[in-house]
C-alpha cells in the first residue's frame, strides 16, 4: 500500500470516529444535561428506579461524554468511558425489554451499535497513530 493510500484511509478513519463518536454524545450524553427536570425524574418513577439513580447516571453520562470528546484525554480514560457506556446501554436495554416491552428496547440497542462503531474507530487511529 502506498503512503498516499494508507493516509487517506487513516484519513477515513478519523473521520467516520468523530462523526460517529460525536453522534453518541449528541444523543446519549448532552440530553444527560436535563437529568433533573421532571421529564427524566418522572422516566426513572416509571422504571421503578430510585430518584437518586437518574441523578447518577446522568453525571456520569455527562463525564463519560466529555472524556469522549475531548481530544486530550488519554486513551485509557476513553476506555473507561466506553465500558460505562456500554453497561448503561445494555442495562436500558434490558430494563426497557422487561419494563415496556421489545420495542423500547430499540433506542439504546441503537445507541450501543453507534457506541461500537465509534470504539472500533478509536482504536484504528490509535493503531494508525503508532505506526
């Protein structure tokens, strides 16, 4: 493979990460933001979760989105992150399933396929990077 070759698709590669690692923040962290209006209290109160976990989950969500994000974090915070992340997704997922139904289910099945493309992305700058 040519210099020229391997730059465009290093190039590729960073590019389909942010849009896709800016796309899960949009949509998964930002939100995160309104975790105390009556909206979000009233979702956990459905959920059966306690008032404090959405409290919780939304900080962490906002930290997590910000680790992502932020480019001069270090790779291994950004790890950290997409591990949270994921167990939050398959935990929605799985509250969603038995609480609402298989529909429901949908969105934060979603959110976890955006998740994986961007992780996988990560770590192919990353490998780009080091070469």
């Amino acid at each position: 493979m040519t210099t020229l070759t391997t730059s465009r698709i290093a190039k590729k590669d960073r590019i389909i990460y942010w849009i896709f690692t800016s796309l899960f923040v949009l949509l998964d962290s930002v939100p995160a933001i309104w975790f105390n209006s009556e909206l979000a209290r009233q979702g956990m109160k459905d959920m059966g979760f306690p008032a404090y976990f959405g409290v919780e989950l939304g900080i962490g969500k906002i930290i997590g989105g910000l680790l992502l994000i932020l480019p001069m974090i270090p790779a291994r915070f950004k790890e950290w992150a997409y591990v949270g992340f994921g167990i939050s997704l398959i935990s929605a997922g799985i509250a969603n399933l038995v609480v609402k139904g298989p529909l429901f289910a949908l969105a934060p099945l979603a959110g976890l396929v955006i998740l994986t493309v961007s992780y996988v992305y990560f770590h192919r700058i990353r490998k780009d990077a080091a070469l």
